[in-house]
C-alpha cells in the first residue's frame, strides 16, 4: 500500500496538505515538533529517530516541509537554523537515500535575487540571504545525491488561521502603526495555502515532475496590496502609509526587490486555476478583522 508521511504536518502548508489527502482517502501519516496536535506523530527535527522512517519504501512519499523559514529571525540565529535547516534535512535525506522513497522538498522563492521576476523553475538560482541561501544547499543537495525527488517554490502563502503570518498580515498590522512605509517598487507573489496543498497533492499522480512553482497568476506591488487593506478593512481609517523606494527599507539581510514565480508550468501540468491574488487578500482582511 503507498504510504504518504509530512514531516511537518502542524504547521500550515503541511496541516493544509494533511486535510486534503485526508479527504481523498490516502494513507498518510504526519508529524509535528513544537506545535502537537492529536492524530500526529511526535518528530524531533534536531534529534530525529529514524525509526519514523524506517518502513519507507521507493513507492512510498515523504513531504518534508519543515524549516525555520523567518528570514530576519535566520539572520541573527544562523547556526539554529542550519542546524535544522540544513544539517539534520539532509541527514534524513541520506537516510532515506538507501530505499530512495519520493521526497518532495518545500523550497522557497528567496533563492532567487529579485532582479528580473517572474522567475520560472530552470532560473538561475542566486540568494541574497541565508534562509535563501541554507534553501539553495538543500537543492543543490538533492540534485546531486536523490534522484526521486521533486523541489516546490511557492509564493507568500495566506491561509485563514493562526499559524498563516503571512505578508497580508504584516502589512495589515505594519498600516496600524505610526509612520508606516511601503515599497513602490516591490513586487511578489501569493498564494492561498489551499490551492498549494492541492497541487502538492496532486502531485501524487505526477512523479517524473522535479521543480514546480504555486502561487496565483497576478503579481502584486506593495504599495497595492497596502491600498487594497486600507480600502477593505473596517479599519482602513486607522491607517495610512508613505510610499518609498524598496532600497530604502532597512531589512537585515539584503532581500529580493522582484520576488514573483511563473505559474505557467504547474497550470499546464494540472489544469489548475489558482485563486486570484485579489480574492486571497480580501478574505486575509476579513480574517483579520473578525479576530482583531
């Protein structure tokens, strides 16, 4: 029988993933670290027992969708997070390497440089920070030591509960406070955390696929979706923002100005139609306000 197990199934995209192949029958097992929750495994990312891991043949799939993935939070903790990020993932690689299951990797648009958009799956990769940069050396990784696997580049990913502090959110909670200042020329792109645990469900039914990229077909500017929260918000008074130049945000690490990814691979495959952007961030507002 195939066997499906999410490292990571507490946390968003994971726990999303989770529901769906819940739904469609699947035999699928997930784990969680910090964030327990019935009905799943315990797993010590830092201190793995790989007894989790032992049953996993190669017509079995592991999702491994666990990281610390704040970048600012990366910049000042680099030796944690590569302890997580990139040590202990690719020990489990190497263990899995043996009976070589199907592992299907979360990546991230930040191993791109944001200077060009509309990035695809066979771009040059070339990050900017560390998070980026621990999310490369897994890629990299993978490409050269486990055939049977598949990289996923998603863009911000929204979802309507607590664990989404996605970027409708802090733009929202960043409108709130005095002397805001947005971006005019940031660009990026979203994802609703539904349709990403859909297509990577989907992705079951599709294993020669080695890269993909989810998120929705429109890119937004910053400047945009702080309007777009202002004029959809019962709070919309309380809020205001001046508009700058994205060189002028003092962020830890350098960052990827142009941060959207080209959909146009994943739609061909699945037929998919994503979730506009426009929808994705009006219903994070209204999320917002009802349990501000």
């Amino acid at each position: 029988m195939e066997k499906i197990l999410i490292l990571g199934a507490s946390g968003l995209i994971g726990g999303a993933l989770l529901e769906i192949l819940k739904k469609d029958g699947r035999h699928v097992l997930g784990t969680y670290n910090k964030n327990k929750e019935t009905e799943l495994l315990y797993f010590d990312f830092l201190n793995p027992d790989f007894d989790v891991l032992k049953s996993l043949g190669s017509n079995h799939i592991v999702y491994v969708m666990t990281a610390y993935s704040n970048p600012n939070w990366i910049s000042e903790n680099k030796a944690k997070a590569e302890d997580l990020n990139v040590r202990t993932t690719k020990a489990i690689i190497d263990f899995l390497s043996v009976k070589m299951p199907r592992l299907i990797f979360m990546s991230s648009v930040e191993i791109f440089d944001g200077v060009k958009g509309c990035y695809s799956e066979n771009d040059q990769s070339n990050p900017l920070n560390y998070y980026g940069m621990m999310k490369k050396n897994i890629e990299d990784y993978l490409d050269t030591n486990y055939s049977n696997h598949c990289i996923i580049r998603t863009g911000w990913n929204v979802g309507l509960n607590e664990k989404s502090r996605c970027v409708v959110q802090l733009t929202y909670e960043t409108l709130l406070k005095p002397n805001a200042r947005m971006a005019r020329d940031n660009y990026f792109s979203l994802a609703s955390v539904g349709d990403t645990g859909l297509v990577l469900s989907r992705l079951l039914e599709k294993p020669n696929v080695k890269k993909l990229h989810i998120c929705s077909d429109e890119v937004v500017c910053r400047t945009d979706l702080a309007n777009i929260i202002i004029n959809k918000s019962k709070l919309g008074s309380r809020m205001s923002f001046d508009e700058c130049l994205f060189k002028d945000i003092p962020y830890k690490e350098p960052r990827g100005r142009i941060n959207d990814l080209d959909n146009s691979l994943s739609k061909k495959i699945f037929g998919y139609d994503y979730k506009s952007t426009i929808e994705i961030i009006e219903e994070k507002v209204k999320y917002l306000d009802e349990n501000k």
